[in-house]
C-alpha cells in the first residue's frame, strides 16, 4: 500500500477541538480538562488557539467553564445526534475469527492493565452500574514495520477476573476472556476516523493530528451481555478493513447485507 503524509491540512484550533471533544467522548475529563497553559504545552500551539478549540466546545454545550474554576465537561456526548443522523451500524459475521488471527500474528506492547471505576460511557456501554469495577488495559500492537494499533479496551471484574499485564502480552483478550468460561457470541462495531494526540502521537510514532482509523467495539457473549468494550487506533498507511456487501432483493432492493473478509496489517 503506497503511504501518504498523515497530516491534515485543518487549523491548529480545530485540531486541538477535535482532540478535545474525541477525549470528552471517551470520558477521561470527569475530574475536570486540563488548564490552558497545559494544553498549550501537550499541544505545542498558542494560548490564543486553545483558548478558541475551548471556546468552541463551550459553544456546543459540552463544557463549562468559568473563571477562577475548572473547566468541566457537561455531561452531554459529543455523539449524541438525531436518530436520523446517527451512523450506520453494521454487524459482522466472521469478525472475532479474523481478530484473533491477526492477534496471534502480531505482538503487543501493553501501556497500562488497571482496575477501576466505570466512567459513565464505559459503563453505560457495558450495561453495568455507574461506577461498576472494570479493568481497563491500554495495548500497542506492532508488526515486524512498527506500530500498528493503540487498543483500549474495558472488561467488567463481574464478567472475568483482571488479566495479568503477563497475558495480555501473550494472548488476545478473546483468548482471555473464553480460558475465563466467558462464551463468546457475536460483536457491534464502527469505524470512523480521529485525530492523534500527543499521547497516542508518540504510541503509534506520527505526528500530532494525523489522521487515524477509529474502531468501536462491542463483544457479547452468548447471552447477550456485553463483556467487551473495545477503542483502537489504527495507522490508516498499515491497516485496511474489507467487506463483501450482498444485496438482497430484487432488483429495487435497498437493504445490503455486509460480510467481513479481513482486517489486513501491512
């Protein structure tokens, strides 16, 4: 696959506001966002630009701010939309088999495998209660070329007991989570796609607002209780997605049914 520059030609503010808002929708503010000058310094821009990135945010509804205060996320997701806005979501047959494949053929550098409270979004994926006790593991996984994926992913401790950073290492969290007795079943995904922050700039080695492949995912067991919730980030110049779409119908048919066929690393 041929590679291309990664960054984007947006304003610095609005790169920072996307970094922003993406972080808001993952809830890692509930304790308040950074302070101005922080965000000048994670960001490397001007007080000016984080000052609008903010301003626009607060404009939205999705922050507060006032003086002499930190500045607090509202409590609104940045995703919610209309019903008539709201991406498509598809199901895919074939998915967890290719996704253990590909973890078995990679390796895997592991950030960080803590035990927590559930932030509201993880816990309302999840179906636990606010605050529910899950364990949250932060992986790189690499090829022979380099980084490959950032993967965040949320357990609940009602579901598996936490994994040792030993096994998350050596086996996928599918792997993990079937040795547990957890049997399962089918998994919900989207992909869209995000901004790198300075963090996952350095995780993955590009640079800061280069453009990334974002994968949310669900995995059920056979009872249809999620027993997953899954973040990656993905280079878009070392990962593609593929899917066979079937229509079904005759010949004015409208409903496409999806089949995944790979999730190649290159």
């Amino acid at each position: 696959m041929r590679r291309v520059k990664a960054g984007l030609p947006l304003p610095k503010y609005h790169r920072v506001y996307l970094l922003l808002r993406q972080q808001l929708q993952d809830g890692e503010f509930a304790d308040g966002l950074p302070g101005e000058m922080a965000l000048v310094k994670q960001y490397g821009v001007a007080r000016v630009t984080v000052r609008r990135a903010l301003g626009q945010l607060a404009a939205e509804g999705l922050i507060s701010r006032h003086p002499g205060r930190s500045t607090r996320p509202t409590g609104v997701a940045p995703s919610e939309r209309p019903a008539a806005e709201a991406p498509a979501r598809t199901q895919l047959t074939g998915l967890l088999e290719n996704l253990v494949s590909m973890g078995l053929r990679t390796s895997v550098r592991v950030l960080e495998a803590v035990t927590l409270p559930a932030p509201a979004p993880v816990a309302e994926a999840l179906r636990i209660e606010a605050g529910g006790r899950v364990q949250r593991a932060v992986r790189v996984r690499s090829t022979r070329e380099g980084p490959l994926s950032r993967i965040t992913t949320w357990v609940p401790l009602a579901v598996a007991p936490a994994f040792t950073r030993k096994d998350l290492a050596r086996k996928p969290i599918l792997l993990l989570l079937e040795r547990a007795g957890v049997a399962v079943g089918r998994a919900e995904q989207t992909i869209s796609a995000t901004l790198a922050d300075a963090q996952v700039a350095a995780d993955l080695d590009v640079p800061v607002g280069s453009a990334l492949l974002a994968v949310r995912r669900l995995i059920y067991d056979d009872r249809e209780r999620p027993v997953q919730w899954l973040h990656g980030l993905y280079r878009p110049d070392r990962y593609e997605y593929e899917m066979q779409l079937s229509r079904v119908g005759g010949i004015d048919a409208k409903v496409w049914v999806s089949r995944e066929l790979a999730a190649q690393f290159h």
